[in-house]
C-alpha cells in the first residue's frame, strides 16, 4: 500500500485523497514524519479535509504528543461538532493528559450527540472506573452490552467493574 500510495502521489501530487492514503500507509508502517508531510499536503490541498484533521489527531496520540492530538482533534470539532472519531480522540487525549474532569465532560457530550456510540460509552465507563465511580461505570456498561453483548472491551471492563463492587 506504501508503494502504491507513494507512485499515486508522484504521478498526482495534487490530489488530496492520494495524499491522505499516503499519510495512513505511512502511520501504519510506522513512518510518523512522511505520515505528517503527506497529511500536511492534503490539508494544504484541502483545507477543510476533516479526515485528515482526525487522522493527524491520532497521529499525535501514536507520538505520544497529546497536546498536539487535542488541538487536531478540537479544529475538526470546531468544523463539525457532531464528528464523533474526533470526540472520542479528544477523550483519549484529555485522559494522556491527566485532564479528567474534562474528559469525563467530553465523553457525556460524545454519548448525548449519539447515544448509540459504543465506543463513547465505554470510554465513559473506563472513566467512572478510574475515578472509583464503579457503580456509574456498571449503569453505562450494562447499557453498552445491552446494545453490543458481545463487545469484548465492554465485557472486559464489565468484569472489573462486578469484581470491584464485590459482584464476582
């Protein structure tokens, strides 16, 4: 996909979309800077690009820069307050940063614009666990599983949570 993505980009270098493929192939393969540099260029190509917004947030959360993440993944909420890849990044890079209440903040808002987010709802649980609030965590969970019954991240915190309200 590398190679593919990189003569695609020799022989388009203005098409944004080949730029971005060439980005993900990059960060797949581990290759954080040439990831960057072809974001970088779909968004230079495309401003408003929100997948690429997204995609440079995560980016920053591989590189263990959270502060970059949360900044990247604020712009394309600012672009689309609805974008929940973005809201739960920030969920994510809030927690790296040791911001929890805000955190906590955003992944209520991630729930109340979709509540149907599995992903969103287990991240508030992992929340509630982590701040010793194990009954809120199981009425999320039980409401995730109630959804998803075979999610194995909402089965596995599920368990913590029983074990940790003595409900082994």
């Amino acid at each position: 996909a590398l190679k593919g993505a990189r003569e695609f980009t020799k022989a388009q270098p203005g098409n944004a979309t080949g730029q971005e493929l060439l980005g993900v192939a990059a960060q797949v393969n581990r290759l954080y800077r040439q990831a960057e540099t072809a974001y970088t260029e779909a968004r230079r190509l495309e401003p408003g690009r929100l997948p690429v917004m997204v995609r440079l947030g995560e980016l920053g959360l591989e590189t263990r820069d959270p502060k970059k993440a949360e900044g990247w993944f604020r712009k394309a909420l600012t672009a689309n307050a609805d974008l929940a890849a973005a809201r739960r990044g920030l969920v994510v890079a809030l927690l790296r940063q040791r911001q929890i209440g805000s955190a906590l903040n955003e992944a209520r808002e991630a729930i109340r614009r979709d509540p149907k987010d599995l992903d969103a709802k287990i991240l508030l649980a992992q929340i509630y666990h982590d701040m010793g609030r194990a009954t809120a965590a199981e009425a999320v969970l039980d409401e995730a599983l109630a959804a998803a019954p075979d999610s194995a991240q909402a089965l596995q915190v599920q368990g913590l949570v029983k074990l940790e309200l003595g409900k082994a």
